[in-house]
C-alpha cells in the first residue's frame, strides 16, 4: 500500500519517491545527509537522491531563515576530517541499463559550466532548482546507469561540481541548511571521483558561509582542512587562495577572541542576530571567487575554465 501511494505521487511529480519522503512509515528511512555521512559511495549517491528530491518538494522563500539550524563546531567538523584519509570505494561492474561514456560525462560538465556562469552573471535564485534537478538526473545515472570505472570517477566528480553549483545558489537564495547539506555531499562526491583539488575548492565554499554567518573559527578549521587534504594536489592558483582566506580568517577569529575575551568558538546564531545581507545574495566577488580552480598540469580536467592567476580574495564578506 505505501508502495502504491508513493508510486501516485512519484508520477504526478515525476520524481521516484521512497515512503521516508513523504513522511509515512516504511522500511526505507532517509539516509544520513549531515556531516556524519559514512564516506561510500553507495551513501553519497542515497543521500544526492533523498536531499534532491526533497529539496525539489519543499517551498522556498527568500523570506525564510534557517541560519539557526545549520552545523556548526564539532557537529560539522569532527566528520570532515576523515576526508584526507578517505579513499575512493569499489564502484559496481554488474551490468545495468543504459551504458554510460565520455561523450555524455562531457556534455555534463559542459552544462555545469553554462549553470555556474550563469550563477555569477545574475546570481543564483531563478536557477537554484533548475540546478538541482539536474543534480538529481545525473545522480541517477550514477546509481542505475553502467560505466568503466574511469567514467564512473569522472561522473561522480561531475555531480560534485554541480553539487557546489546548487550549494551556493542555496546559500545565495538563503536555504542555508540545504546548502550545508550539499557542500557536504559534494564533499563526498568529489572524494568518490578522486579529485582532491575538487573537495578543496568545496571546502573553502564550505568556510565562506561559516564566515558569513559568524562561525569564523569553523571557517579557519575548514580552510585549513582543504589545504591540509589537498597538499599534494592542488595548483599554485588554489594554494595561494587557500593561504589568502586563512590569513583572513585568522585576523577575524582574532578580533573575534579580543572582542568576547573568551577563547572559544561562537554559538550558532539566532535568527534576530543573523544580519539581513546574510539572507540574501551574496556580493558577487564571493560566487567569482568559489568557481573551481584550473588543475595540475598531470590532471587535466578540461571543463573548468583556466585561471592564469589567482584572483585577490574578497575584501569582506
């Protein structure tokens, strides 16, 4: 029966549904989408699914505020410090539908392309779901589709790009949470494609919203995640960024730490303390700046627009 019901509105909404998204009680209970999501690639695809569908189901206004329930300190970090250690998991070779090559992984990475420019062009709040369901398509095949294993790390680092792409059009449209949600499991994602330059560049997106939303000395412990898992793998471009933000999130935690004269790190805010510009689009220096930086010379990733230098880091948030 819950099968049938699910089946309906699965049709009407031409999403797959399972009963967890659509709160009844089933076998099927949501996955882990927080910080605490175990690092497999099997969970990564189950959790892409359940926060896309739900994401696509759910109203969002730029009205709402859900800066007060996003992770924060140990909650967020604790789990994210595996990813230096982390290693990409067997992908399956069992025959399935469809066989999936490099010409479509392109066009993917192509059309993720297109999305992220049009996110720094105009921002990101007319596009967000349109971002997100294809986020969810791509993911799909990841889950049901057959691929080499090449193409197969290659897909997940698509759906990792596009995944930073609909996180900061979250975080432009002020769905915070879900735009926590994602970083992470692009985290994931780009951990499954083997692409540590990948996860870095996420990470720093990951420590710009801590800082904007007053968590600078999660910001700091970010960045210096993403520099520390990705040393030996990021270009001069992403290292000298990563050194840039540190720099300016150590001078803030600073400041922060003389101004409370206590060493701790803030609490979550509330949502009367949130300032207004943190509900709202972000300045455009901050979405230039979280485009993905050019790979190494030996690791050639030919859908990321070059960087011949790296661009100054934004004076304030």
């Amino acid at each position: 029966m819950l099968g049938a019901r699910c089946s309906v509105l699965g049709a009407r909404l031409a999403l797959p549904l399972t009963p967890a998204d659509v709160g009844l009680p089933g076998p099927l209970q949501p996955p882990s989408c927080g910080a605490d999501l175990p690092w497999q690639h099997t969970a990564t695809i189950a959790a892409i699914a359940h926060l896309t569908r739900s994401d696509l189901m759910l109203p969002h206004t730029r009205t709402s505020d859900d800066a007060a329930q996003i992770r924060a300190a140990d909650a967020l970090l604790e789990p994210l410090r595996r990813w230096p250690s982390a290693k990409p998991t067997s992908l399956p070779n069992a025959p399935r539908t469809g066989r999936l090559g490099t010409a479509q992984v392109e066009s993917i990475e192509t059309l993720t392309a297109a999305f992220r420019d049009a996110d720094n062009r105009h921002g990101g709040v007319l596009s967000r779901r349109a971002v997100v369901a294809q986020m969810s398509e791509i993911n799909d095949l990841l889950a049901t589709a057959s691929y080499t294993e090449a193409t197969g790390r290659r897909l997940f680092r698509a759906v990792a790009d596009l995944g930073s792409v609909a996180s900061w059009m979250s975080f432009d449209a002020g769905a915070h949470v879900s735009a926590q949600r994602l970083f992470v499991t692009a985290v994931h994602a780009a951990s499954e494609g083997g692409d540590r330059q990948l996860g870095a560049h996420i990470l720093q997106c990951m420590a710009r919203q801590m800082s904007h939303l007053g968590h600078v000395e999660d910001a700091l412990e970010l960045i210096a995640l993403a520099q520390y898992g990705a040393r030996r793998h990021v270009s001069p471009g992403t290292r000298a960024v990563l050194a840039a933000l540190h720099s300016r999130f150590s001078a803030s935690a600073a400041t922060w730490r003389r101004a409370s004269g206590r060493p701790r790190k803030p609490k979550t805010p509330s949502p009367a303390s949130v300032p207004v510009t943190s509900r709202r689009t972000p300045r455009s220096s901050m979405r230039r700046n979280c485009r993905p930086r050019s790979a190494s010379p030996t690791r050639s990733l030919p859908s990321r627009p070059p960087v011949t230098s790296a661009p100054a880091a934004p004076s304030s948030l």
